[in-house]
C-alpha cells in the first residue's frame, strides 16, 4: 500500500489552524508537483469552495473524480461548490450519488430538497421532502415544500393535506393559510377558499 504523501497532513493541519489563504497555497504547490494525484485536487479544490471561490472548486473537484471516480468526499465537496455557483443540476447529480450510499442523511436530503426544487424536479424534491417529515414530523417550512411540490404535481389533496399539517403545527404562521386558500382559488373552490380564510382569522 501507497504510503500518504506528507504533504497532505501539512496542508490539513493548517487548514484546522484555519490557515486557509496558506493551505491553499500549498496545495496548489502539491498539485504543480503530483498533478494526477486525485488527493491533491480533492483538497484544493475543498479549499477553494471554503474560500467561496467555487469556479475554481469545481474543476479540480471534476478533476479529482476523473482521475479516482467515487472519491466520497470529492462528491460532498462538489455538491457544495455547485450549489454555491447556482449549477443546481451538478449539485443534485452529486447528492443523488451520496444519498444512494446513505439513504437517510438528513442534511443530504435537505440539500437534495433545495437543489431539486431550484431546477423543478419536484418528484426528486418530494423524496427528499418525505425523508425528512419520516425523520423528524413537526418540520413547518418541510410541510411548506412538500405542499408546493404536491401542487407542481397536480396532487392537490395532498398538497391540502400537508398545508393543514403545517397549520396544525404553526396555526399563528399566516404562509400555509394562504398557500391553501390560494391553491383553492385557483381550482375555483372558492367557497371553500373563504372557508379558510375565515379559520385563519379565528387565529
């Protein structure tokens, strides 16, 4: 077995003494000198989306993949520069892969969540979204997304049914009242619109 190149633990031991701008520069050093070292990339580009630089991320994190597909936290650390630069579609690819490793990471969902509603792939959303009401039920703004998403969906009794759980929840929160009252108006229930207009006054 390969023995780790020592300036791995260099350049990580500065990075917990939150030496970024020096890590970085040395790790930049350690890809000039091993540019086929997947472990060389992974780091710089780890850094740079640390240091909200996340073109730059991306390519060595591509990079670092290219040369050793299913380096985990390459995946982890490209997600994050992608989502960070607005290519939610990269940023989804990412997390499905980590999410078929662990399927009930919460924070992977909740980043899944957000980046499939950003590019309106609201059956992916809607997945995540259930994970985590199956993790932890009295979420208000999770009912709030899986109800958008059931509505994208044309599931409007089940988009109703998670509006009337987040009420539950949260019956001061006027978001879910109207989100419900809306959603029925544009089905021209209207009198069952009023309806709950009129219980959310009560509150």
């Amino acid at each position: 077995m390969a023995r780790p190149d020592p300036a791995m633990g260099r350049i990580l031991a500065m990075r917990r003494a939150g030496q970024i701008q020096q890590a970085c520069a040395a790790a930049k050093q350690w890809v000039s000198r091993k540019p086929k070292n997947p472990n060389a990339h992974a780091i710089l580009g780890s850094l740079y989306a640390q240091m909200n630089r996340p073109v730059e991320a991306i390519r060595h994190l591509k990079h670092a993949l290219k040369l050793k597909p299913g380096l985990s936290p390459a995946h982890h650390d490209l997600a994050r520069a992608a989502s960070m630069a607005g290519q939610h579609a990269l940023a989804a690819s990412q997390l499905r892969r980590l999410i078929d490793k662990a399927p009930q990471d919460v924070q992977l969902h909740r980043a899944m969540a957000a980046s499939s509603l950003a590019i309106e792939d609201y059956a992916s959303a809607l997945t995540s979204l259930q994970t985590l009401l199956d993790q932890s039920p009295a979420e208000y703004q999770v009912l709030i997304k899986l109800a958008e998403c059931q509505r994208e969906l044309s599931n409007e009794t089940a988009a109703a049914e998670a509006y009337e759980q987040a009420i539950t929840l949260q019956p001061d929160r006027p978001e879910a009242w109207l989100e419900l009252a809306a959603m029925h108006e544009e089905s021209n229930a209207l009198s069952e619109a009023g309806r709950v207009l009129e219980r959310a006054a009560e509150h």
